[in-house]
C-alpha cells in the first residue's frame, strides 16, 4: 500500500482526541509497540489486512499477564479497524472504508453516535438502507437514553422510506427522553403530520410553545411550524387558526433585542400569514438595524405591493437601485410595477435595463419586446426579437419574434418564421402550438393572401380547442364573405361564432356582412345597424358596411352619412373618402336616390388580431 496522504497527520490528530483515544494505550500495551509511520520503523513495514484480522498479528505476542478483559479487547480491535478505515478513506478507497467503519461500529456500535449515523447515511445514499437501519438499531440499543440514533432512524423511516408509521415510535421514544429539545418536536411534528394526524401535531406544537426559551430561532421555528398546520393544500394559511403562531411571534418579537435578521425573519413569518401590513412594519425596522440591507428592502417593497401601496414599492424599489444598481431583478420588478400603472416608457427602461444587466435571460428579451410592441415601437420590438433569435433557439423566442413582424404588418416577413416556430416547438417538444399559436399563423396567413393556408390553420385552431373558437370561426367565415368565397360555408362558421358568443357586435356585423354579399339587404342592415348600435369602441368597418348597405338599397344619402362616420375614424382611408366624394357629386347632380350595383368586395378590414 502506498504511504498515507497530506491528510494522515490530521485524521491521527482526529484519533488521539476522538473516540478510541481512552484506550489507545492498552492495544499498544497489548499487541508490542507501534511507531508512526514518520519514525523509523524497527521491522518492515507492515501490510494492512481486512478489518477481520488483527493487523499487528505478525508482532510478538502479549504475555499472559498484559493480556486484556474480553470488552477492553473488542474496544481495541475497533480501533484497529477505526484506524484502517481512516487509512482506507484518506488513500480514496470509500468502499473499503465503509466496510472497515461497518466494523468498528459492530465491535464498539455505541462508542461514537456521530460515525454511526454517518454511516447509515452513507447506506442510505448507496440504496442499501437495511444496512443503514441496522447500524442506527445497534447504536440505540447501545445508547438507549440517547436521542441521536432514535431520530436517526425516524429521520431514515420518514424521507428514505416513505413509511412514518414505522417513524412514529422512535420519535415518540426521543421526546419522551428529551422533553426540553427542539429537534424532538420538530420530528414528531413532520411524522404526525405526514400520518395526516393534525391533531396530534398540533398537540405536540402546543407542549413545545410552553417551554421556557430566551432565543428568537426557537419561537421562530415553532411559529413556522404553526403556519404549516394551518395552512390549506394549496400552501394558504387559514385565518381562524393564528393564536399560536401569533404567541410565537410574539415571543420571538420580545426577544429580538437588535438583531435586524430576527425581525427580517419575523416579517416573513407575517407575510405568510396575510398580515403584510404587520410585515412591512417589522420590515422596517430590520432595514433600519440592518442600515439599508437590500434583500430586507426587496421583501420590502414585495410587501408594499401586496399591501395595494403600489407607489411606496416603487419608491422603495428605486432607492434600493440607487445603492446597487446591479441587479437585474429589481429593475424587473420596478418594470412590471410601472407597467401596472400604465407608465408605459418607464417600464420599458426598466426592462431594457434588466436586458442590458442580464442578456442571458430570454425572458428579458420577452419583456422587453412585449412593451416595444404595446408602445407601438414596432421596429424596436422586432430588433429586439430578432437579437433574441440569434442567442437562443428557442420557439418561444422565435413565436415572438414572428407575431412582432405580424403587427408590424412584415407579414412576408412573419410567414416563414411562424413556419420555423413550428418546426422547433416540434423538435424539442415545447408546448406553444396551442389553439392561439394556429389562429395567429392563419391571421398572419390570410393578411399575406394565403387564403387555403389561413383556412387550414384556422381550422386546426378550432379543433385543439372548439370551446373557445369563436374568435377562429369569425374569422374564416368573414374571411370567405369578404371575398365572394364558399358564401354558405361561410355563413355557417360566422352563425356558429355566435352560437358561442351571441352578443359579440363584431360576429353580428360578420352575420349582416354575409347576408349583404348574398344579396338580402333589409336582413343585412338589421343585422349591421345593430352591430353599429353595440360595439364600443365605434368601428369605422361597421360603418362602412352600413353604408354600403344603404346604398344597396338605394339610400345614398343615408350611405354618405355612415361613410362620413367611418372617414371621421379612419381619415386615411382613401377609397373611403373616394367614396364620400364620389357620393357627394351624384347627390349634387342628381338629388334624388339612385341605386347603385352591388361593391366589389374589400381586403380585410382591420389588422391581424394577436389571439393570447
């Protein structure tokens, strides 16, 4: 065997302070003398054996008068294997290190609690728990008013296991022997409350809280405790329980003295209780102890918004960039802030300031882009995506960056990387191709002329979710009437449009749109007027379809009154104004109503619209 490592002098030093050094004098007494290996050695070296042999068995024997009682020999030959497995371990040989501890622990199982649990852990790790259960039997077996190998085992039973049941008893055993330690109650509490026996928890939390303790972490902890009891499913503390972890709180309030971490600690504990403004004083006053600690400022100002105190957790926020104007997770909450109160151009600083601190982060990339688009900074939105799209392949980026070049009406642009959206989200699995993915595809489709490819994805839209396709059927069926296409099959998608939202006023100018190109006016302006009379904000396509109608019918002045509507919404609509002009000369030449052929059919009125 190779001479030990640099950490041989260390782990001697561990075994003259330790566990064996009591009886070191008696093995050397009993099995001739022993040198370190740094001394020169008397006789050649020696070969270490397996934990089953004496490994100074090649020494001169003990005389018969210097030989040793039967427990002070086993005590002996569990340090020669103490000593092996530290050899073993500092030479990197783990596995026969385990074994050599295994047997120490088995000559002398109660000598020391810590190596014991230690190597039932490391059974535990290797999947070889009834080993690691056998090791903590022999130590509380050995140690029998002891805690340590008790919670051991309740400890190995409850999370290795998954069996509390089997937990119980033990930690049932450790309370009764140490009524006054934390880590009893904590253990039975987790074992009860895994057995779903909340009664029982609550009475074990209840003996604990009548201890007399002068350190906050002790309340602390119980008060934790108590949130766990109380609290639903769903991690919701229930309000009517609060007594308990109120006293706790109190307790540990009392106890604080100056220490901002205890305060910071019972602010959070009142935070997950629902009482944020009790919180924000507590807060408040760590980050005075504390002279302006940044996370307690960031729970802080977390506080402020749940409080409904929008405007003193911005305040708080921007004094807290003001000392560290680092972190990118404070301009994003700052952002998001700023977003909510409609201050548009101040969150989008914010997130390009997250972006610039943390480009590694696609979701700052999202952010920022999203508010670029809702400032109407389209271009920018689009750069933004677009650098995105070359840092990460990612189709959430690259679905993103496609709906940004559909409202900034790039739709040849848009087309092929919705396209590429589709084939990554394929690839690697990445759940975006929902109902709202195909809509936009088909929106961006039709917007660019692809009228049978709009249809096919419009459709695949509404069968990935038909209960919420109102929006999918409109579409196709407006899409079809507005080009003279498939009028019938048209007519039905708009009819079942409405079947799902019967008072939507844009499905009801669709239903008057398809019975104007079908040539039933008086149907059509029913249908159209009352479209106009319901949608708010007023639609300058509504009224223009009204006037259409009436011209149809032979009304040009009522015709001109509804397209001069529309002109006053829409003042850059050229062939509305064509018309208007148009109207107004043949009313001036010839005053009295003139029918006029059907309208050729239009483009789509509006902008592709974003499903989300």
């Amino acid at each position: 065997m190779n001479p030990p490592g640099s950490g041989w002098a260390h782990k001697l030093l561990r075994l003259a302070t330790g566990w064996f050094a009591p009886t070191l004098l008696s093995f050397v007494l009993a099995h001739g003398t022993w040198a370190a290996p740094d001394a020169a050695p008397a006789k050649p070296a020696l070969k270490l054996r397996s934990p089953d042999e004496s490994i100074f068995s090649d020494l001169r024997p003990a005389a018969p008068d210097l030989g040793l009682a039967k427990t002070t020999e086993s005590k002996a030959d569990a340090e020669a294997a103490f000593i092996q497995a530290l050899l073993l371990e500092d030479e990197g040989d783990n596995d026969g290190a385990l074994a050599a501890y295994t047997k120490a622990l088995e000559l002398d199982p109660g000598a020391d609690p810590d190596l014991a649990i230690r190597v039932a852990s490391e059974y535990a790790n290797r999947d070889e728990i009834p080993n690691g259960i056998d090791v903590l039997k022999d130590l509380v077996k050995a140690r029998p008013n002891e805690v340590q190998g008790l919670l051991a085992l309740s400890d190995l039973y409850l999370r290795r296991l998954k069996k509390p049941y089997l937990a119980v008893s033990y930690a049932e055993q450790a309370l009764k022997i140490a009524p006054n330690q934390l880590n009893t109650y904590q253990t039975l509490f987790e074992i009860y409350l895994a057995l779903k026996r909340k009664k029982d928890a609550e009475a074990v939390l209840l003996r604990a809280a009548k201890l007399n303790n002068d350190t906050p972490g002790f309340w602390l902890t119980l008060a934790g405790l108590g949130v766990r009891l109380y609290s639903n499913d769903k991690g919701v503390f229930q309000a009517p329980h609060p007594s308990i972890v109120q006293s706790c709180l109190d307790k540990a309030s009392e106890l604080a003295g100056k220490n901002a971490d205890t305060y910071s600690k019972i602010g959070d504990v009142y935070t997950q209780i629902d009482q944020v403004p009790t919180a924000i004083n507590f807060y408040v006053k760590a980050l005075e102890l504390s002279q302006g600690d940044q996370e307690i400022e960031y729970k802080l100002a977390q506080s402020f918004v749940k409080a409904g105190q929008r405007d003193e957790a911005i305040n708080s926020l921007e004094d807290l960039i003001k000392s560290n104007p680092l972190r990118p997770e404070i301009y994003e909450f700052l952002a998001r802030l700023y977003q909510t109160s409609k201050n548009f151009e101040r969150a989008l600083e914010n997130y390009q300031q997250a972006l610039l601190l943390a480009p590694d982060r696609p979701e700052n990339y999202l952010h920022t882009a999203g508010m670029q688009l809702d400032l109407k900074k389209y271009d920018d939105a689009v750069a933004t995506l677009t650098e995105a799209r070359h840092r990460f392949r990612i189709p959430q980026i690259t679905y993103s960056l496609a709906i940004a070049l559909s409202t900034a009406t790039r739709f040849a642009d848009a087309l092929p990387v919705y396209e590429a959206a589709l084939q990554e989200a394929r690839d690697s699995e990445q759940d975006i191709l929902d109902a709202a993915f195909y809509f936009n595809y088909g929106v961006c489709a039709e917007q660019g002329g692809f009228i049978e490819k709009a249809a096919a994805l419009l459709e695949k839209s509404i069968e990935l979710d038909p209960s919420k396709a109102a929006q999918a059927y409109n579409y196709i069926g407006y899409m079809w009437v507005d080009r003279n296409m498939n009028l019938e099959d048209g007519g039905n998608m708009i009819r079942k449009a409405l079947e799902l939202e019967p008072n939507n006023a844009a499905y009801i100018d669709s239903l008057g749109w398809y019975y104007y190109h079908t040539g039933d006016y008086n149907k059509a302006l029913t249908e159209l007027l009352r479209a106009a009379d319901t949608l708010k904000p007023e639609d300058p396509v509504v009224f223009e379809h009204v006037g259409d109608t009436f011209l149809a019918l032979g009304k040009s002045g009522e015709a001109q009154v509804y397209w001069q509507k529309a002109l006053k919404l829409d003042p850059n609509n050229q062939k509305l104004a064509n018309k208007v002009e148009e109207s107004k000369a043949k009313l001036t030449s010839n005053p009295s109503p003139v029918s006029s052929p059907l309208p050729q059919p239009k483009a789509s009125p509006s902008a592709p619209q974003t499903a989300q």
